[in-house]
C-alpha cells in the first residue's frame, strides 16, 4: 500500500503532516524533544510568549477533573527578548518547523511582541503566528479578546502590519462567546490567515474537603478530553459557515482533547486542516508522535491516499 500524502497547506507554507503539538503544553521543545523528534511534526507550537518575563499566577494553578484538567498558569514565561535569543534558535537548530504563540495585555502589546519577532535572525523557521487573543485582557478588566470582535480586529491588524508579508497569522478563539462565526468573521477580516479552535475554556474546581476553590485564582481553563466535543462543534460552524460563503475559505487549526488519531480525524472531518494534542502530552509526552500514526492509519483504512481529502468531509455525509 502507497504511503498516504499527509502534507497540509497552512495559507501558503505547506507542512509535511498536520500534527502539532498546542500551546503551553511542550514548554519551548527541549523538554519534549527528549521524547518526539521536534522536526517529526507538522509544526511545533511554542508556549505563549509576552514582551516582558512573567512569573504567571499564585499556586496552587493546577487541577485534575474526571475529563481533563483545569490550569490558571497565567502566560509564565522568559520574555520575547529571551525566547528570541535562547529558543527560537534552538528549535531552528532542531529542524522544527515553529508556529511562534504571541500575547500580550492590550493590543499594542501584541504589536510590539511581534515586531521583534520578525527582527529575530532566526525567523526563517518560523512557519507561522498563532495570535492568543483567548488571554486575559488587562487593558479590559479581565476580559479576553476574542470575546469582543472590534478588538480582536485591532489586535490583528496591529500584528498583521509588524510582521512580514506573507506571514501565516492564525487566531486562536474562545469557545466562551456566543457566535464563534461572528468573531471568526472579524479576525479574518483584520489579515488573520486563518484560526485555531479552541482554547480552554473557562473553569471552577472546588475542593470538597476545605469547601474552598482549588485553584488560587478561582478560575482556569479547563482542557483535556471533555471539550472536544465543544472544539468539534467550534469547527464544524465555522467551516460550515466557510461553505457556505458566509466567511471567507481560510485553513482551520483544530484543538481540543486530542490524544488518539481517531480523535484527530473528528476535527480534521469537521473541517480542520491541522491538529494540536496538548493535555495528554502531560500523561504521554509521545502523544503527539502517537496520534499522528493513528492519523495516517486511519485516513488510509477509510480508502484515501491523501490526508486533504478528509478535511471537512463530514460535511458532505450529513
């Protein structure tokens, strides 16, 4: 049997195979490279980085549920100065392809992340730019980004103009909103490339011995096997809306509860060109490699020699 083509075009620059792995789950690649050949996968997705070193929020900012886990992390990092200098080089050296994940505290923030980003002399493995607008809004009370469409917008545009041309943006979005397609329709709008979907969403866990929340923020965002069926949904309205002419056709990057390749092909059939596994890289840091062997294994068992031909054909069977 002919190896399946697993290659996937992310708005221009075309990945051997469409696994990733997501966001704030495999630190900046040394940690998981021990593990899973960094340059293996599609795309190495780097934790979200600021312009300035963050220590992140109080402990305790982890705990478990039956499904998955809750964390409130809050963007600990060493800074875009030293990712530049210390990280991105590396997984450059490496031979990863990087989806770089950039934030910041109000729009400007995330202009000026990226900016020096796109000085960095190892910018020519950055494959792409994952915007994490899911992430608190200091500059709004707490609020995030992607709940409100004008500002994602300004977040994308300000990004869009500090990068060079040609640059894959994708947005990430909150499945906390009430039309996902409405703020898919701005980011889209304002040079995103196109989307991930989803991020956390947003959490309690309460410790039933000390009648307190476990967490010392209160909140964090819930990840792990019970949202993917919210990603799913996230996916599938938004490629449907794609379909339809409703949004413009833009790749999709779809995350969410996956661990095995089977879970992969229900994202990738609801319309996602690519795939992140996050949570269960804290159980089994092969899991990326893992799911995307189940991937392959599973496009060839239902007769297709090329991944792309699965992408959104739930949509065709309904």
């Amino acid at each position: 049997m002919a190896p399946v083509d697993l290659s996937t075009d992310l708005g221009g620059v075309v990945l051997p195979n469409p696994v990733m792995t997501a966001s704030g789950c495999a630190a900046n690649g040394r940690e998981l490279h021990r593990f899973v050949d960094v340059a293996s996968l599609g795309a190495f997705v780097t934790k979200t980085v600021m312009s300035q070193p963050r220590s992140g929020r109080p402990t305790p900012r982890m705990a478990e549920t039956p499904s998955g886990m809750l964390n409130s992390i809050g963007l600990q990092g060493p800074g875009i100065r030293a990712f530049c200098e210390e990280d991105l080089p590396w997984l450059r050296e490496h031979g990863a392809r990087v989806l770089v994940s950039i934030a910041g505290g109000t729009a400007g923030e995330f202009a000026d992340v990226a900016a020096h980003l796109a000085a960095s002399p190892a910018y020519d493995c950055v494959a792409g730019v994952e915007v994490n607008i899911s992430c608190p809004n200091v500059a709004n009370r707490g609020q995030v980004f992607a709940c409100n469409p004008e500002a994602s917008a300004k977040v994308l545009t300000l990004v869009r103009e500090r990068l060079p041309s040609g640059t894959p943006l994708f947005a990430k979005l909150s499945p906390d909103v009430t039309d996902i397609v409405e703020i898919a329709a701005s980011v889209l709008g304002s040079g995103a490339t196109g989307l991930t979907m989803i991020n956390t969403l947003l959490g309690v866990v309460i410790d039933t011995e000390r009648l307190r929340p476990q967490l010392a923020a209160v909140t964090g965002g819930l990840s792990g096997p019970a949202v993917r069926a919210v990603a799913v949904r996230a996916v599938w309205q938004v490629h449907a809306a794609m379909r339809a002419g409703t949004l413009p056709e833009a790749p999709i990057i779809g995350v969410g509860g996956v661990r095995t390749g089977a879970d992969a092909l229900e994202l990738v059939a609801a319309g996602a060109c690519a795939v992140q596994v996050g949570t269960a890289t804290f159980h089994d840091p092969t899991a990326p490699r893992l799911a995307l062997d189940g991937l392959a294994g599973l496009v060839a068992a239902h007769g297709f020699d090329r991944f792309a031909d699965v992408v959104g054909i739930a949509h065709e069977r309904t």
